[in-house]
C-alpha cells in the first residue's frame, strides 16, 4: 500500500493564508473563470481516470464498473450542471413585487462566502471531493481539501493532479490524519463542508463554533427498508442486494436493515439466495465484482458485529481481516436490540428483521436517528404513504436504493442525526454562498411616503396605510380568541 | 417590574411537549399551519395597545417605533407566508432529464421538528414572531425564548401566546442564563439566535454536541460611506434617523461614517440640524426619542463616550438612572477608538482622504451587517459594491430593508449565518426530504448492468450513458496556472543550462 505524505502542519497556515489572499485578489468574481476551473475538474478526472480506477483498485479493491459508476460519473454530472447554470445561479435577482419598496429597487445576488474547508470520507473519495468542490468553484470560493487519509493511493493522485489542473493560489490539498485536521479546524474558515460520521461531526461542529463558521453535516444513517409482502420479491432483492454490496456496503446510502412480515421472510430470504447466487456464481471471494473493506481496522470493526449477532447468518458471514475481505453477509431472524443495531455498519452486512406489522415497522424506525434515507418496496401508494408520512428522513425511495444520489436536480442532505445541508446541484451552491441584498432608494421617497418616519412623531394614518391587510382572523374555535374590546390605534 | 421565570424542572416538559405535538402529525395540515400563522397577527392586532406600552415601559421606545418595526413588520411577514405556503410546501419537480424522469424523482420542504428561537432585548416582538411564523409554514414546532430585560413585553408574550396559538405546539420560556442553559443542553432540530458573538459562539458549542443546524444573527459595525456631492441633507437625515430609531439599539443601524476630512464640518452641521428638527426642545423631553435598556448598558455606554479621543461635537449626556444617553455625534474618531462598538445613539465620523481609504477601512475590520452608500454616483456605487462585502447594502437609506417583503436579514462571517423573513426564513426551517419511485420494468430497460457479475459490456454501456463534459478550457482560459508554467519553463531552463555548462567543460 502506498504511502501518503502528510502536508506538514507548518504548511497548513501558509495555505489558508494564500487562499484568503487569492480570494481577496477578486479573481473569482469572472463568471468565465469559474466555468473554466469546473471544466477543469471534469478533465482532471477525465484525463486520468485510469490512474484513479487503478488507485482505488489499491486502496479499496474497487472494481473498475464500481468506480466509473459511484465515484465518477456523480462528479461528471455536478460539473456538467454547475457548467451549465452558474449564470443563472449568479445571476442578480429582483424581489417579487411590492407596493411599498418596489421605488428601492430590491435585489439579491448570490455572493461567495469565502474560503471554505471539504473533509471528505474515504468510501467515495472522488465523487465526495469533486462535487462539493465544483458547487463551491461555481459559488465564487476559494478551497482547501482534505481527502482521506486511508485511501492514500486515491488522496496522492488528488495531490498531485489539482494543482496541474486548477488555479494553484484559489484551491489546495492538504493530506494527513488527526493531527493535519486538527491543524485545519484550529483555522478560520468562511464554511466547512464535512462527510463522515456523527462522532466525528460533532468536534468538528464544536470547532467551528469558536469561530462562528457556518458547517454542512453529511453524515450516516441506519437506512431502514420496508417490504409490502404484495410487492415483487425478486425485483426487491435484487435492488437491495445490490445497495447494500455496493463497494462492499461502505456507502451512506446503503440498506442497512430490512422489515418483512414474519410470514413472508423465508420467501425474502429464498429470493435473496438466488439473487445472491446470481451476482457471484464462483462465491464472493473469488468475485472480480466485489470490493474490499478499506482497513484492517474497518474490517475486525464488522468481523466482530457479525461475530456477535444473535440472528441467523443465512448468507456469508466469512471474513479475513488481513485481506480486508467481508464477505457479502445477510442475517434473518434479527431482533431490535442486536449488536447489529449498535452502529451504522457500514459493510456488506444486511438484516432481515421480522415484524408483525406495518406500524411496528414504522415505531421501530422512529425508535432511532433520522436516517439519510427510508426505502419501500411496494406498488400501493398507501402503504408508501403511511412509511413515508410517519417516518424523517433526507430521502423516500419507493422500489429503488442508493441511485437517486445521482440524480441532477435532487439535493443530498440529511434530517435529524444524518446531518443537515446539502451536496448537488442549486441547493449545494447556496451552502457555498450567501444572498447579498441591496436598495437604492430614491431621495424624493421622503416626500411622497415615507417621510412620517422622522421625529417627532405625530400619530398619522400613513403608518397604517403600509401595513399589509391582515390574513382573516380564523373562525370561533379552540384557538381562536376573541377580539379584545378595547382596539389599539392604528386602525383605520 | 419582575418577570416570572420558567421552572428549570418545567422546560425538559415543555421540549417533550412540543416534540410529541409535532410529533402527533397535526402541523402537516397547510390549512391548520394558515391558522396559526393568522393567529400570530391578530395576537398582535388585538393587542397593539398593549405592546406598545411594555415596549415603552420596557425600552422607552416611542409609540411609532414599535408600529413601524415591530407591528408593521410582522404584519408583512404574516401576510407574505400566509398568501405563499402553498407555493413554498409544494411538491417539486427537478427539470426533465430523460435518463431519470421515469423514476419520477420529486423534492418535498418538510418541517425539521422542533425548534427554539432565542431573541434579544432590542425588537422582541419582531425577533421572536418573524422567525415563529416561518417556523409554523415550515410545519414545526416551536419554544420562544423572549430577553429576561424586558420584562413587561415578555410577561405579555408568554400570557397572550397560549390564548391565541395552539397550547401543545408553541410555548414561551421566560428566564435569563440559568434557563437558556438549561435550554440549550436539550436536543432541539435548529436553533435560530439572536445577539451577540459572544453569547452566538456558547448557542453554536451547545448545538454542536446535538448535530443541531443553526441561524445566528449577529451583531453590525456598520459604516456609512457619505460622498461629498450628495444631498447631503437628504443623507444626514436618513443617518441620523438610523442612528437614533430605538435610541440606537438596531443591529442594522449605521455605527460610523466614512466621509472626506473636508466635508466632515459640513456633515456634523447637517446631523446638528436635525437632532434640532427631529427633538425641538431636545431629546430627553422627547416623546419621540427611546432609552437604553438598562442602567448597566447605560453606564456602558457612558463609558465608552468619556474614553472617546473624537471631538464631541454635540450630545454626550448620559443620564445612568434614566437610562438616558443623548444622541451623540463624534467626529474625528479612528481606527482604534473605543467608540467603533457600540450599541447606542452615538455616531462616529471617520474623516477620510477619499473612496479608496474608506473601502480599505472597512474591509480591515469584521465583515458588517450592513454597509450603507450615501451617493447618486454610480461608479462610486459600484465601486463599493465590488470592492467589499456585507449582508446587506444600501444607496441612500439604512435599516428598512429589515421590512421589505422578499429580501432576507442576514449576515457573513462574524455577523452570522442563516436568514430570517419570507422564503429564507422559511427554508431554515426545513428540509428538502427527495424521493422517486422505481418502476420494476426499469432494470431491464435501462439499468440491468449495474448488478454484479460486472461484465464488459455493462461497462460499455455505463459509459455510454456518462455526462458529456464541458468544453475543455483553452489554455489562456485555465489556470493550469502561470505558477505551474513558469516552474516548468524554470525547470528547461535549468535543465538546457546544465547542459551547456556541461558542453563548455567539455569542450
């Protein structure tokens, strides 16, 4: 395994202070300067996407159809979208019509924040860089990244090729391990886009309050799947199957755990051997299409929760550490208070958990963190509205996981305990910026409306005149109260 | 006046309240959520009276202020989500893209639960309900917490709020650090606070061990630039009436004034004439001038005017006992007088030698709230604009955008983060909750090749369905950056010289 070299903590005060200084340069005020440079990503990656195919092959055993799949094409597509509405994004707006300002000419305009801090997690380490950093390049920002440190042959060649690709003062990598972060957080930054866990999130939150910097929290969840027992189990399987191996389950979109009527889980579990069958005919281990855990230490983490489970291993359950192999593992039989419930897993280990009912699915669910996502799996909208309607959660997925974070025009964000703030599209843009509002008011405004305002006062029918007509005052009810006798002034 | 303190036992109740309230699905009603939006309003209407007697009671603040900032800005607010819920809670489409639109993919506002909005003693009534209306569009549950220094306006919100709005939702936590502690080590789903840094930095530690998301609206600092050809009657009006509404205590108001040392005379003799126009037999017999909040910020205040090395050019009394302090202009004031924080109706001017030194003044201190332009020149203008930054700036007024339907209060870098009013408001407090809706037939149409065994041509057909890229920027256009070339041309050069060093030794 290759070595990462740490930027030296020294180092790490230069860097945030030439990227305030090449923020301040005003360089990324051009429109066409920030296409250029999100255009620039994209080559980045697409010049070199075998040296990264082949680094994650290092660093996570990562097959090539996984990497062009979860890792690149998200980042083609946020530097498409980016390319392509920037203008629009930044473009000066007009507030809607109003009687009273419309003489001021009220506008907004999205402004960059400044210079911003991107930690990003090791299980997507190109997808979790490159599309935060395009939305942050089409806010106008200056960057520094901080790519994972277990992923060192993937964070090198991010080392090495940012700077050939991009402006060298705007945006910078700074690689490393505790230490190097915590140099980073002691730092002042204009935002801090974080990805990872809740443990970790919260020192990072901690940090930034000394310094009244605004954060994004993307963080996990134990995403939960509810089964209709009416819906298709084999299309179900197999799309679940397929959430959960994915770069061998180390994906915060992933199916953790998933809720069958009691009656119906020998079926799932028939249909999930097959499908099991279908994806690795020579067995797992000797899969070309099935990753590795990214660290020894990742790896003892799941041997040990698969160890301990009290449910019944149905599929799987064999791991060597020191290959960094979990093999693709399912659990039937899985109680709510099993070790599997501790933790997200956050490796390709999948629960069955057998319920008497929809709702005790549903009580179970909100029993926990809000999790990034809820998936069913059933053609009846009303048993798609019920999960959906009384469950939290960034995002309900009817018969389908994972996938939608690739979708443009849908934010990725959290509720709850999977964070808050968002990465894609517009909604990440505005994380990046802030709305600098301005008027421009008149001097002969005095004259016609607003001159009543200055002392000394005199009680004047002009101030009742700006107010809005109220919304009707509800009818008689519980929470209505009755008018008081006695009206204040400003009535007209 | 004393003001009864919520039980430090009662506020864990009131949070399991409110969570099991929103958590029974009733604010999922738009038509439930239009009501108590509407009786917000008409808590206020049917109570003007009243609030603008403990506004007076509380900060001496004139009738007028509290109609023109507090009522008629709720109003306003009432009316915007009123009139817009529907549109802000719709269901969303993204725009079409052929390779996902059959999954239906959809984007849905929905409340993040519930929340605590903690407001500071200067405008109360506008700094709790604003943010409480865009709480309810959002579908959450709320805790008020109203500033312990001004007792008869929070004694009156917390016995109106239960009278008009529903008991189980929206509660009121009255008390000062004790409560708002106790407050703050509960789990809540945002925190909207404003004040102070100080107090900001202690609200965003507390929120951080609960993952909470935040708004904090913070303090001002902010200057005026004041160009010389001006009406400068016009501008020193504004000024000064931004400077002296609620005796100086708006977090919007201007604090400093940037102008040329030569037209400085000019400009304390225009603000001079209006103190006279505006207080005719002067301020403190004034019904239409205010008082600090209390003695202690009085006696703050007071201090900060007698350590000024500016020239008093008129005001400066401070009466502690009355909570009087005049409005006060000081010219000749820099960089690093004790004046430039303040809080108070006492104006700064900073003389300066012209546009360029007022623009580097203003960005070597903290990024203000707002910065306001006295100038009809639109270079100068302009110039302004590109050349710093605030939240808000202003050509020829200061403070009224706080009122103006469709443009978010909010700040950057030490004023803070996040926005309150109208559609800004409302996004702080929900979350885009996404969704789509996989027909079966779409794996053997579209999306087969994902699943393992992972063949070449899945592969191919991966590709074939990647985002085409941009144009590729041509060299002028990127910044495959001079640093880069001219290390690469560094390195020829060195190389080619080596070589001919080694050449001439051979030969």
């Amino acid at each position: 395994m290759s070595m990462l070299v740490p930027t030296p903590i020294d180092e790490i005060s230069n860097i945030h202070r030439r990227a305030r200084e090449a923020f301040f340069s005003g360089k990324t005020k051009s429109i066409a300067f920030r296409k250029a440079q999100i255009a620039q990503v994209g080559y980045l990656l697409k010049d070199n996407e075998h040296r990264f195919i082949e680094a994650l092959k290092q660093d996570l055993r990562r097959p090539e159809s996984e990497t062009i799949l979860c890792d690149l094409a998200g980042a083609y597509i946020e530097v498409r979208s980016a390319y392509d509405n920037v203008e629009q994004w930044t473009k000066i707006q007009k507030a809607d019509f109003n009687l009273n300002f419309f003489a001021m000419s009220p506008k907004l305009k999205a402004e960059p924040k400044g210079v911003v801090l991107l930690i990003a997690p090791f299980n997507l380490p190109t997808f979790l860089v490159f599309s935060p950093l395009v939305s942050m390049i089409a806010g106008g920002n200056a960057a520094v990244i901080k790519p994972p440190d277990q992923t060192p042959a993937c964070s090198a060649l991010i080392a090495e090729l940012v700077p050939q690709y991009l402006d060298n003062d705007l945006y910078h990598v700074v690689n490393g391990g505790v230490p190097e972060t915590k140099k980073l957080l002691d730092l002042r930054w204009d935002h801090i886009f974080y990805i990872g866990n809740g443990r970790t999130g919260r020192i990072i939150a901690e940090a930034a309050a000394k310094h009244l910097t605004p954060t994004t929290m993307e963080l996990g969840g134990k995403n939960p799947v509810v089964l209709d027992p009416k819906c298709d189990f084999n299309v179900a399987a197999r799309r679940i199957l397929w959430g959960r191996f994915l770069n061998c389950g180390q994906i915060c979109m992933a199916p953790e755990y998933v809720l069958v009527q009691k009656e119906h889980q020998d079926r799932l579990v028939d249909a999930m051997k097959e499908v099991y069958a279908s994806f690795y005919p020579e067995g797992p281990e000797n899969s070309d299409s099935l990753a590795r855990i990214v660290n020894e230490a990742h790896a003892a983490r799941i041997k040990q929760i698969i160890d301990e489970t009290k449910g019944t291993i149905v599929l799987g359950g064999d791991a060597d550490v020191s290959k960094r192999y979990i093999a693709p593992t399912v659990v039937r039989d899985v109680a709510f208070d099993d070790p599997l419930f501790q933790d997200e897993v956050f490796g390709p280990v999948l629960a069955v958990v057998p319920v008497n009912s929809i709702e005790e699915a549903i009580d179970f669910i909100n029993s926990g963190e809000s999790p990034l996502a809820v998936y069913v799996f059933s053609t009846d909208k009303s048993f798609q509205s019920k999960v959906f309607d009384n469950t939290r959660s960034g995002a309900a997925n009817a018969n389908e996981v994972v996938i939608t974070t690739a979708i443009p025009g849908l934010p990725m964000g959290g509720v709850g305990g999977s964070g808050y703030g968002y990465y894609t599209g517009k909604q990440a843009f505005e994380e990046f910026t802030h709305w600098r509002i301005s008027i421009d008011n008149p001097s002969w405004a005095d004259k016609i409306g607003f001159g009543f305002r200055f002392p000394p006062y005199k009680p004047s029918k002009m101030l009742a005149m700006l107010y809005p007509s109220l919304p009707p005052r509800p009818a008689q009810g519980k929470n209505s109260k009755r008018a008081s006798t006695k009206s204040g002034a400003g009535k007209l | 006046m004393s003001l009864t303190y919520t039980p430090l036992d009662e506020i864990p109740n009131i949070h399991a309240t409110a969570r099991r309230a929103f958590l029974s699905g009733k604010t999922k009603s738009i038509v439930f959520r239009k009501r108590q939006i509407a009786q917000v309003a008409w808590m206020v209407k049917d109570n003007e009276q009243r609030f603008m007697e403990a506004m007076k009671a509380d900060l001496g603040r004139p009738y007028q202020e509290t109609e023109f900032f507090d009522f008629g800005i709720v109003y306003g607010e009432s009316r915007m989500a009123y009139d817009n819920i529907e549109k802000w809670t719709k269901e969303q489409a993204p725009d079409f893209n052929p390779n996902w639109f059959l999954m239906k993919p959809r984007l849905k506002p929905e409340p993040k639960g519930v929340v605590l909005v903690i407001a500071p003693f200067n405008y109360p009534l506008f700094l709790l309900l604003v943010p409480l209306i865009s709480a309810i569009a959002g579908g959450n549950a709320a805790v008020l917490k109203p500033p312990e220094n001004t007792p008869v306006f929070s004694a009156l919100l917390a016995e109106l709020l239960p009278e008009y709005l529903d008991k189980e939702l929206f509660h009121v936590v009255n008390g000062a650090v004790a409560e708002t502690t106790k407050l703050l080590e509960l789990p809540w789903d945002h925190i909207m606070y404003t004040g102070n840094g100080r107090v900001g930095r202690i609200v965003a530690e507390a929120a951080a061990k609960h993952l909470t998301p935040l708004t904090l609206e913070l303090g001002g600092k902010n200057p005026v630039i004041v160009d010389p050809k001006v009406d400068l009657e016009m501008a020193a009006r504004r000024i000064f009436w931004g400077r002296t509404s609620n005796a100086g205590q708006i977090c919007l108001a201007p604090e400093y004034v940037l102008v040329p040392e030569e037209s400085q005379a000019a400009l304390v003799s225009a603000f001079r004439n209006f103190y006279h126009s505006f207080f005719p037999e002067g301020a403190k017999k004034s019904d239409s001038f205010g008082r600090i909040v209390t003695e202690a910020h009085a006696a703050r205040i007071k201090n900060l005017i007698e350590q000024t090395r500016g020239t008093i050019e008129f005001g400066g009394d401070v009466d502690i006992a009355e909570k009087y302090v005049s409005p006060t202009v000081v010219s000749n004031v820099r960089a690093d007088d004790p004046l430039m924080e303040i809080f108070g109706p006492v104006l700064a001017i900073v003389p300066v030698k012209d546009i360029d030194e007022a623009i580097a003044f203003i960005n070597s201190r903290d990024v203000p709230l707002a910065i306001y332009v006295f100038s009809f020149d639109k270079a100068l203008q302009k110039k302004v604009v590109d050349n710093t930054q605030s939240g808000a700036i202003m050509m020829n007024e200061t403070l009224v955008t706080a009122g103006a339907p469709g443009l978010p209060v909010g700040g950057k870098g030490p004023g803070g983060y996040g926005y309150y009013t109208s559609k800004y408001g409302f996004d702080q407090f929900v979350h885009m909750r996404v969704s789509v809706n996989n027909p079966a037939w779409v794996d053997k149409l579209a999306l087969w090749f994902r699943f393992p065994p992972y063949t070449v041509a899945g592969g191919k057909k991966i590709r074939s369905l990647e985002t085409p890229l941009p144009p590729r920027p041509t060299d002028s256009e990127s910044s495959i950056s001079n640093t880069w070339v001219v290390l690469l041309a560094t390195a020829v050069a060195a190389a080619s010289s080596v070589a001919v060093l080694r050449a001439m030794e051979r030969v």
